[in-house]
C-alpha cells in the first residue's frame, strides 16, 4: 500500500540521517498535514539536514516551527493551490520519502506536460512570500564583503586593452585606473583574517581559489581549492568515463547516478558538512570538474545561496582550453592554459557573484570589489561611493578596502 502524507510514521523516516531523522519524527504530525504537491519538496531539505550549513538549518527550522504553530484552517488555506494539483497514481506510488529528490524531478516533468506548472510556480511564489513575511531574517553581524580576483597568469602587455574590464559593474559602483597592485594579495588576505578575529563564526568567512589556495593566518575561514579537489575531480571523472561507456543511461540518468554520490567514495575526509558541499559542486553543476573558472564560479554562487556568509573572496585562475568532451573525459592529452580567456570567464563569474549578493538579505549595505590581480584596474561598490564614476587616485588596495569595509 503506497504511503501518503496522511498516514506517515515516524519509522518510515528510518533511513534518514540522524538528525534529520529526528525532525522529521519531531514534526510528523505537520507533516501528515501537508499536500504530496509540496511535502516531498520539503523533504527534500531536510532529508540533508546533518550536511546544510547553520544558516540553511536555520532557515528550514524557522519554515518547520511557523507552519507547526499555525491553525489548521490557516495551513490549509496556504496549501489549497498545491492541493488542488491533480497527480498521477503513478506519482503517489513512488517512494517519495526516501527519494524526494527523484520525486520532484518526476514532479516538474509531470506539472510541465499536463500545463499545470504555472498554478504551480503561482503557488509556490505565493508561499515564499507569506513565508519571508512572516519569519524575516536575523540582522547581520557585520556588512556583507565580497571579493573577487580574476586575470592571474595574463602575460604582461596583455588584458583589458582589447576588453573593457567590470563593463556590467561600472554602473553600480566606482572604477579605479591606478591601483597600485603591490602586496595586493596580502592586503586581501588581512582584510580575511581580520573580518572573522571580529566574528569567528563557522562558515561565515570563506575564500574559494580556482587554482591552489594561498595559506591563511586563521584556519577558521571555510577554504574550498579547485587544486586541493584535484584526486576528487579525477576519482569523479573516471566515474562519469565508465558510467558513459556503458551506453546504458542517458544524461539524466547518469546525473542522478552522479547525484548520489558520498564523501567517502571518492577519498574524502574531514568535516562532513564542507565535503559535501564540495561533492555537491562537482556533481551538480556543469563543467566545475574541468574548468577553474566554471567551478568559481559555481562554489561563489552555492556558498553564498546556501551558507550566505558575511565574507566571501573568490579567486579565479587560469583554465585549460576547451576541447571536446569525449578528450576532457578520458584525459589522455597534457592540459593547456587559457589566461586571456580566463580573464573574461572571470570578470563575467566576478558580475554574477555580485548579482547573487544581491539576492541576500543586507543587500543595500553590502560591499563588493573586483581587482585585476597585479594590475592597477579594479571596481568598488559599497554604500559610501557613487555610482557609475571613474577615480584616477593612486590608491592601493588596503585603501579602497577602508572606504567600502
């Protein structure tokens, strides 16, 4: 007989992580109260309970305890677009809480061939925003910093001469055209270091490096290194090479194959919570196993929806050439390096990183800088400079920081 919300138990959670398996049993009676349109997808957050970062904790304990505290009538008034969504018996008969992730991929394929997927996505925005209204979000202990460097390994005489630099910041920020480069990367660095002496809070400072990561004075700032991934992105791949010659699953199904994967299959160690947040990087998104730059920008976007720290400084360094997928794969050719494209990935990744502070709460009050490393170009935007201008001060690093920090 196939479970439905209404009948769960607390032992149908038996295959959950512990402390997911816990909150499930806490909130089952919640939980046998909400529609198979939307329960799977709740569950799909907290079956990762043990692995979210503090602030996806939060976030999912806030959603769990406002809907447990509301009156019935009042829950089933917010889930009657959901609920009127007429679902398939073949649906209903999936595993869908153990598998809730298999379940929604179902979910959007179905919605989307039976045209109910705009009542659903009317449904779901009406949701989230009776939700942020109702649970608004902790004030910050300090004002959100974000750092971007991009351009390393560009052979000097080369760079922005044939390509304008932070063309989609310019309008949001300050340019600067005589930055002295020198001790730049230090300067960095001690800006780090000195954020999270002033709040040392797990998984609130990061720095993300396409290339190796340069040490830190202080090991609490979450660290996550394109090279230090080197034998995982290897392991992976060798994974993706025998899945592909099997001619047995097409993308889909290989993804989902990629999808389940744990830290320990492909040698990992250590905090669990960082590993598979790094597992995630490489199995879920496209092209962070081969390219420096798509994984910065990928890790700078996943960190800052997930973790949403208060610091975040991503490096990007220089990428191999593309070349076709079947020789990425099998890697049977010496990798080349693309600086000057790379210099463009990353002023793009630099804008999207900005775009995605955007999305986080404090937004008015961040800062954000982007520098050509070693160079004197770099962008400033921050609450205290006006933007669309141009600055020709000479100014160093540690100068434009006391302006926007």
């Amino acid at each position: 007989m196939p479970i439905t919300p209404a009948n769960l138990q607390p032992e149908h959670f038996a295959k959950y992580p512990p402390e997911a398996r816990e909150l499930a049993t806490r909130y089952v009676a919640l939980l046998r109260d909400l529609p198979l349109a939307f329960l799977p997808l709740l569950l799909r957050e907290l079956i990762e309970y043990d692995w979210k970062f503090p602030a996806e904790r939060r976030d999912l304990d806030r959603q769990l305890s406002y809907l447990a505290a509301a009156a019935p009538s009042e829950r089933r008034a917010m889930f009657a677009a959901f609920a009127q969504l007429k679902l398939p018996p073949s649906l209903e008969e999936t595993d869908w809480v153990n598998a809730p992730a298999g379940f929604s991929e179902q979910l959007s394929a179905f919605l989307w061939a039976s045209h109910q997927i705009d009542a659903f996505r009317t449904a779901a925005v009406d949701y989230v925003q009776k939700l942020d209204a109702a649970t608004p979000p902790e004030p910050l202990p300090m004002r959100r910093l974000g750092i971007v460097l991009i351009g390393q390994g560009v052979a000097p005489g080369n760079g922005s001469s044939s390509y304008a630099l932070f063309r989609k910041l310019r309008p949001h920020g300050v340019y600067f055209n005589q930055v002295d480069p020198h001790n730049g990367m230090q300067t960095v660095l001690d800006v780090i270091a000195g954020r999270y002496r002033a709040h040392p809070v797990a998984f609130d400072h990061w720095y993300i490096d396409g290339g190796a990561a340069e040490s830190l004075s202080n090991g609490g700032v979450s660290q996550v290194s394109y090279q230090a991934l080197g034998p995982v992105r290897a392991a992976l791949l060798d994974r993706m090479q025998k899945l592909a010659q099997t001619n047995t699953m097409g993308p889909e199904a290989m993804s989902a194959a990629l999808a389940q994967m744990k830290p320990e299959e492909v040698g990992m160690s250590g905090d669990s919570v960082l590993n598979h947040f790094q597992v995630d990087l490489l199995t879920e998104g496209s092209g962070t196993q081969v390219f420096s730059t798509t994984f910065v920008q990928w890790a700078a976007r996943e960190a800052l929806r997930r973790a949403q720290p208060v610091t975040l400084f991503a490096r990007f360094a220089p990428r191999q050439r593309e070349r076709p997928l079947s020789e990425l794969l099998a890697g049977n050719k010496p990798n080349e390096l693309d600086p000057q494209g790379s210099l463009i990935d990353g002023d793009m990744g630099g804008y999207y990183t900005w775009l995605n502070m955007q999305r986080l709460s404090g937004a008015d009050k961040s800062s954000f800088l982007i520098w050509f490393e070693g160079r004197n170009e770099a962008l400033a935007i921050g609450p205290s400079l006006v933007a669309g201008t141009q600055s020709g001060e000479a100014l160093n690093l540690a100068q434009i920081f006391s302006r926007i920090v």
